[in-house]
C-alpha cells in the first residue's frame, strides 16, 4: 500500500469534527516520526492561525530546526485513500520498498561517474536508486559529487534516460540526528515592590500563577535598572517557559544584584511548574447505562468476546447468539485480513464499478517465499478477504 497522507484533506477533516490525528509509525525510525509529525504540525497551525474557531489541544509553541518533507522519509508514494471514494493508485506494485524524492535523470555514462539533470542537488552519502528494465528496484550510495557528476561508491548497471529517485538524504538525516524541535509557553513576569523586598508573579498563557518574594535591603542605583532586570528574567533557556511580557511596578531605580533577580526567576518558575500540575483538569465520565438494541442478533469470532462482561453486555442489548473469540476456539480458514483494497479493482477487473468483464481466472493468490494466501471477494461489500 502506499503511505496514506491527508496533507490537502486536513481543513476538511477538522470541519468533519476530527479532533485527534493519529499517524502510523511502527516500524518506522526516529527521523521518520521527528520529520511527519512536525510537517502535519506546521500543516495544522496555518489551519489554526486563520481559522480561530479551531486551537491546539495542547500548550505552547513549537519551535523546528529543519524544514520537514515527507517526501524524505520512508514512502511507497502517497494517496489519500478511499475518503473521495473508490481510486484505482493506492498500490505500489514495482516495490515494497521506498522510492523517495524524484531527483533527477540520468544524461551521459562514464565508467566511474554518470551525470545527471535535475533541480534537487545531490549530497555525498546519499542513497539513490532506480527501477531497471525487469521493474526491480536497484539501489546505491553517492561517493563523491562533482557538479552534476555522480561518482557512486560501486558503479550500478544503469542506463542514460533512466529517473533517479534518493530514499536517503544524508544531510537532512544529519539535522534530524540532533534535536531538531523544541516547545515554550509563553510566560509574563511582574516584578513588584514590597515592604522589605521584592516579589515576582509569573503568570503563563494558560492562566497558571505563581510567585515568590524575597528580602532585600534598597539602594538607588547610579543608572536604569531595566535592561538588567529584563536581561536576567528572560534567562528561561533549559525551563519550558520563555517571556512573552515584563512589567516593572515600582517608582523608585533600585539597584538590584543579579543573583538576586536569578533567585526570584528560578523559584518563581518552581513554583508555576507545580502550579500547572496541580490545576490539570481531571475528568471522570461515568459510563450511562443504555437499552437500545445492538444491529446485530448474531456475533462471530470477530465480535471478539472472552469474557462473561463482554457476553453480558451483548445480551443485554438483545444480541442472542455470540461466538467465542478466536483466541479461545479458532475456526478453521479464517480470514487473516479484511481490507476495501481490492486488487482486482485495482488491476482494472471490476465488473461492479468498472464495468469490465472478468477474465481473470480464481482463485487468485499473494505468493511470499514458500507462503501462500488466497483473496477471497466479497463484491456485495466491496471487501476483499486474504485467508
């Protein structure tokens, strides 16, 4: 299957009333999560900044070092699936494997170099890669990069005219091997005169407040404290916070030691730390108990039901014959999947929606190694079973 991506669907699927994005990352390395999480994070943001009916479930702003592009990660080609409808291009049939970011085409043959004609420039240690004429993919690593000459680290049987895809981009793996995002609440000071001392309130952007005073003896200063004052307070660089607004009340030019200003930061920002905790809402939802009928009066295996909680709650709502779940008493040839790809749709045989006559011989099956899988069509449903 290709990579599912709802890059152009996102503003639609927020006004469907989607809430939560959950994005597929098994099997996948960190630069893979680091760089798809902030690119659907930037995406939903531009989302956010003209449309104020929507906002963050979350505090802060987040901050990248890299330019995401999910192109530069793990990816068979991108579809946005069936959410439009039925779409034949939601497979990779020439490879399991990632093609990459087109980069270029391959121009003239050398025996050690091979040039090549694109816009996206190439780095040492990239890994490219191609389709040779069997449809097979074919890899390998850049060496060296001269202009537009490629020297490979071991010179691959290619021909002039083929298209080059990278499925490593060697630098951009570099800036996501180091912390490549950071997120800081806003957070204003006020720093007010007391009796003996001072005393500094932080109030940050979700409306936690905390404060701490400390005794000091007064003194004028000989010149304007305030660009000290601000310089120290804003020192929130290894904390969660930074300073989004400084106010100063009081009348007179105290001179105020920089150690002191240091204190009142640090155990101000301990305290709005344990101020956030201490004010997260907790919710509790009690589960309102229902009568209405479930649709269903028979359960299969896949209604997944092991315990006598499970079963009761299925009677209770009208359900009169339940199978035990499959880890408890397998049937026999089940099926292992239950997928809206079809493959015969996909290879243009449907006679449902596309209104072509199968010729296709069945049962047809995937073939792995020794492993054989037969598909099984349910064209009522449009689902395709793998069994």
């Amino acid at each position: 299957m290709k990579d599912l991506n709802q890059t152009n669907n996102l503003e639609a699927l927020l006004d469907a009333g989607v809430s939560s994005l959950k994005i597929e990352g098994r099997l996948k390395d960190v630069s893979y999560v680091k760089n798809i999480t902030a690119h659907y994070r930037q995406e939903l943001d531009k989302i956010f900044s003209r449309r104020s009916e929507y906002q963050k479930a979350s505090s802060g702003n987040i901050i990248h070092f890299f330019t995401p592009n999910p192109e530069k990660s793990f990816n068979r080609g991108f579809t946005d699936y069936f959410i439009f409808g039925k779409r034949q291009d939601i497979a990779s049939f020439h490879t399991p494997k990632s093609l990459g970011e087109t980069v270029g085409t391959v121009k003239d043959l050398d025996s050690k170099f091979f040039t090549i004609s694109g816009k996206n420039p190439i780095h040492n240690g990239d890994g490219l890669c191609f389709l040779n004429e069997k449809g097979e993919l074919q890899g390998f690593r850049v060496n060296r990069v001269d202009g537009n000459k490629i020297f490979p680290a071991e010179m691959p049987r290619i021909k002039s005219g083929i298209t080059l895809y990278r499925n490593y981009d060697h630098d951009f793996e570099n800036v996501l091997s180091k912390p490549s995002a950071e997120r800081k609440i806003s957070v204003d000071f006020c720093l007010e005169e007391t009796e003996n001392g001072f005393c500094l309130i932080a109030t940050d952007e979700d409306g936690c407040s905390a404060s701490y005073a400390k005794i000091l003896n007064k003194e004028l200063a000989n010149k304007n404290q305030t660009e000290n004052i601000r310089t120290q307070l804003s020192k929130l660089g290894n904390t969660i916070f930074e300073l989004s607004d400084l106010k100063i009340n009081f009348p007179e030019n105290w001179f105020i030691p920089s150690s002191y200003l240091s204190e009142l930061r640090r155990k101000t920002i301990d305290a709005l730390v344990v101020s956030r905790i201490e004010s997260r809402p907790v919710k509790y939802s009690k589960i309102q108990v229902t009568s209405h009928p479930f649709p269903q009066k028979h359960l299969s295996y896949l209604g997944n039901v092991s315990n006598r909680y499970a079963r009761d709650f299925y009677e209770q709502h009208g359900v009169s014959s339940i199978e035990p779940a499959f880890e408890l008493s397998p049937p026999s040839r089940v099926p292992l999947m239950f997928t809206k790809h079809c493959i015969r749709y996909s290879l243009g045989y449907c006679s449902q929606f596309q209104g072509v006559k199968n010729n296709i011989k069945e049962p047809l099956y995937l073939l792995s190694g020794q492993s054989q899988l037969q598909l099984a069509f349910n064209c009522k449903d449009c689902e395709m079973k793998i069994i």
